[in-house]
C-alpha cells in the first residue's frame, strides 16, 4: 500500500516574483499547490494558466501546473499542511535623511490571513526577507488571531499546535526555477521540532543541502548576504568614482587587479536596484545603527550614483545643439522586466526632467513605457531605430540584445557606458562581463 507523502497540500501566499516559482516548482514536484494572492488579475492569470511576470521558464511550468489540475490561485486562504509566505518587505523612510525602517505589514496581513484556516500539525514557514525577530513577531501576531491553538514562542521547546520556521529565499531573479532546487536552504525553526518539520518540507523538492539554525540567526544570514553584495558593489562603484577623477580606465583597473588570486572585485554601475539589494541592507542598519557604519556607507555610495550618471550625461549633452539621446535599459539588471527600484528608470526620469531634448528609451523585455516616463514625452523606441537617430547614447544595461551590437553601432555618437559593455563588444565577448575588461571609448563613465 502506497504512503502518503508528508505535506502534500502547500498554499504558497503572495504570488510575486518568489511565490509563483515557488508555487509552479512545487507543483512539477507532484504537489498539489493553492497560490494565494490579494490580486485579482494576477489570481485570474493564473488559473488560465498564464504569468504576471517575467522569468525564464516559468510561463510553460505554470501552464503545466495548471493544465495537470496542480496549481490553483485563489484571492483568499484555504486549508493546507503547509503555508508558505512570500510577500514583500519593503521599506518606510519617514523624512529625509532618516534611516529607512522595515514595513511589516503585508507579513501581518497574510499571517492574519491564514489565522482561521489553520489547524494542529500545519507548518507555517516566512520566505519573505525580514528582519530580525519578524518570525518571533509572526508567531505572536497568529497566536493574538488563535486564541485556540498554540504556537512556538522563542527558545521553548514545549508542545506546539503549529510549526513555525524562516527560510529565507535566497534565489536570483533570471535563474529562478534552477536556483529554488539547487540552492543549499538555510532552515530557522522557532525550535528544533520547528525546523525538523521545514527540513521534512523542503526535502521533498530542494536539491541542495538543507541547513539548520535557529529562526534569528536565519533572517540575518539572508540580510548579511545581500549587504555584502552591496558593500562590495560599493566598492566598485567608489573605484569607478575615483577612476574618473584621476583619469583612468577602471574596467582596465579592475581586470588587472582581479589578477591576484585573492582579489574579486565586483562591476560598477549605475547603482544598485531591485527590491532586495538596495533595500535589505537597511533592516540591519535599523535594527544596530551604531554598528553598522560600512554597511550604510555603502548604501549611499550606491544611492548616489544615479545621481553621478546623470550630472555625467548632462555635461556630454550640453555641448552639443539639440540632440537625440538613447537610454539602453530600464530593467534593474539584464534579461528580466522588472524595473522596480530600478537606477536606469531613475537616470531616465532625471534626464527627462532635467534636459529639454528628444529622449529614446530601449527596453526590449517591456511592452509599453511606464506612465511617470510617457508624461514626460520620451519616446518607446527600438534598439535599431533608437541607435540610427540618437547622437547620445547612455547604457544603463547589459541586455542580451545590446550584447549582440558591435561597436560601430556607436561610431560617431558620444556613449556614457555605465555597464562596460562597449569593451566586451570588441572583445566579442557576449556573455557574463569579464570584469575590467579594457575601455574604448573616451566618453565612457
Ligand atoms: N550590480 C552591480 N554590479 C555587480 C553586480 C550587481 O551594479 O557587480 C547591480 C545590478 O545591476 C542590480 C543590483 O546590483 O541593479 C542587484 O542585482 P544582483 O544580481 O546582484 O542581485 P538581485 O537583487 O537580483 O538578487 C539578490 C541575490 N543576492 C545575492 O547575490 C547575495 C539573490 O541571491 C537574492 O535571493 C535576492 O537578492 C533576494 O531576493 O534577496
């Protein structure tokens, strides 16, 4: 006779860029999946098997899912074993200046959202980035709603009605799907039998190793992970900064310097985007203000630099008369759609604001500009156009399209390379950047 297997029934709520992957991988792995999202339209996609958002692979594994009767999106909770939460993390800034402090709220909502369909022997597991304490925070917030049952509070090993664990996603948008089997998972139950339980869960669709710690330490590693990226990014940026000033290549600089075994130095941009770089770093500044004085450097090194890009293209387009400029990018990074949080939408918008010329965007993975950019009258255009008509062009991102050009698609106009993409075209280089790689053009930032 065949046995059940443990948790076969998950509801994954909040179905972003986190949530659906992981609700579309559960149910390739046999699991039968109820997505929750306050959303109607994303909830409506869904069920006729179609996404809300870009990532390799993840349109056909959802139709999949939901042609094999898998995976289901609801707008509110039902009855699982296990729930998966996967909402955003943002933060408040108050005034100006003011450290910015986590919101909390869409883990509140959801946690009150579940409140009523939990029953004894379910596990509740917080994916969402958070910080310190929050999983402590959520236990409270669910024991407040169920008075009935009883939930894990810090460092008691006592009988509970319901598990509780921080795992925290740690996948990189582009390489979702691979990332959410192959990743080792750091498992961080509110008590041992807490994380027995998530470990038993993630076993049946996680590859990599599963490893344990306590729920605290759990949300730090995460928030250490990506203040270090951002530190490190930092640096890079700060070396671009003082390349500029003394008048030398930093892709040149950073390519002979990473030479030495044990020297990695990061790329240089024109800042840091997305949701969770540019914004985990200050859960620990808030949380230890007065220790944590690099990691908060470093967020306004890399805050600033839209700003230093943009004073960049100013100075190139004022000696010229009257001319087109072309924003490469809009997305974060390349190769996705997401432009929240994005430096090259914020370069855009400035340079929109700021210069009375013809301003061309180029984003091939969007359909239609954002309304903030079609207000400002610049201009959706395609790459081929875009570079037949523009005397300014400013890459703001290395999308695979711009990576197939060659470098006399850039003769004669005046280029602010913020990515170092001109030199990899030389090289022929089409794929990741070789860090450092030699610059040409002397209008590059
Ligand atoms: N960037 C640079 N220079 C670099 C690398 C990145 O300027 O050398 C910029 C990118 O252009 C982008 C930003 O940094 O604007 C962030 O991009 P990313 O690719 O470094 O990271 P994310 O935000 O897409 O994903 C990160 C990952 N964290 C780490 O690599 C430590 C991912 O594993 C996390 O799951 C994700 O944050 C998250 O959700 O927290």
């Amino acid at each position: 006779m065949s046995r059940k297997l443990p948790y076969s029934r998950v509801s994954v709520v909040g179905l972003g860029y986190i949530g659906l992957p992981t609700a579309a991988v559960l149910a390739a792995h046999g699991i039968d999946v109820i997505g929750v999202d306050i959303s109607k339209e994303a909830v409506n996609a869904i069920n006729a098997g179609r996404i809300h958002i870009v990532e390799p692979g993840l349109a056909a594994l959802v139709q999949r899912a939901v042609g094999a009767g898998l995976l289901r999106a609801a707008e509110k909770p039902e009855a699982a074993e296990v729930f998966v939460i996967a909402v955003p993390t943002p933060f408040l800034q108050d005034t100006a200046g003011a450290t910015p402090t986590p919101d909390l709220n869409y883990i509140r909502a959801a946690a009150e959202s579940i409140a009523p369909v939990l029953k004894p022997g379910d596990l509740v597991i917080l994916e969402s980035t958070s910080p310190v304490g929050t999983t402590e925070q959520m236990s409270q917030w669910l024991q407040s709603a169920r008075g009935d049952l009883v939930f894990p509070q810090r460092d008691t090993n006592s009988p509970v009605d319901i598990h509780i664990a921080h795992c925290p996603e740690r996948v990189l948008p582009g390489r979702v799907l691979e990332e959410l089997v192959e990743n080792d998972r750091i498992v961080g139950g509110l008590s041992a039998a807490c994380s027995d339980a998530a470990v038993a869960f993630y076993r049946r669709f996680v590859r990599g190793n599963c490893i344990v710690t306590d729920a605290r330490t759990a949300e730090l590693t995460k928030l250490t992970e990506n203040a270090f990226r951002d530190t490190n990014i930092a640096f890079a940026n700060e070396m671009a900064l003082i390349c500029n000033h003394l008048n030398i290549d930093v892709w040149e600089l950073i390519r002979l310097a990473n030479r030495h075994p044990r020297v990695d130095i990061l790329n240089p941009g024109p800042g840091v985007g997305g949701h969770c770089i540019a914004v985990d770093p200050w859960f620990i500044v808030s949380s230890a203000p007065e220790q944590a004085q690099l990691i908060k450097q470093a967020r306004t090194v890399n805050d600033t630099r839209p700003t230093y890009i943009v004073e960049q293209v100013q100075r190139v387009v004022h000696s010229l008369k009257n001319p087109v400029i072309a924003c490469l990018g809009l997305a974060f990074k390349p190769d996705i759609d997401d432009l929240r949080e994005s430096p090259a939408m914020q370069i855009t918008l400035q340079l929109a604001k700021t210069l009375c010329c013809e301003l061309l965007a180029v984003e091939p993975n969007i359909h239609c500009l954002p309304r903030t950019l079609v207000e400002l009258a610049v201009e959706f255009a395609d790459l081929d156009s875009a570079l037949a008509r523009a005397d300014v062009v400013v890459i703001l991102v290395d999308h695979k399209e711009f990576l197939q050009l060659n470098t006399t698609h850039f003769s004669h106009k005046s280029v602010i390379d913020t990515r170092g993409l001109l030199p990899r075209l030389d090289n022929g280089e089409r794929g990741e950047p070789q860090r450092g790689s030699r610059g040409l053009l002397t209008d590059t930032v």
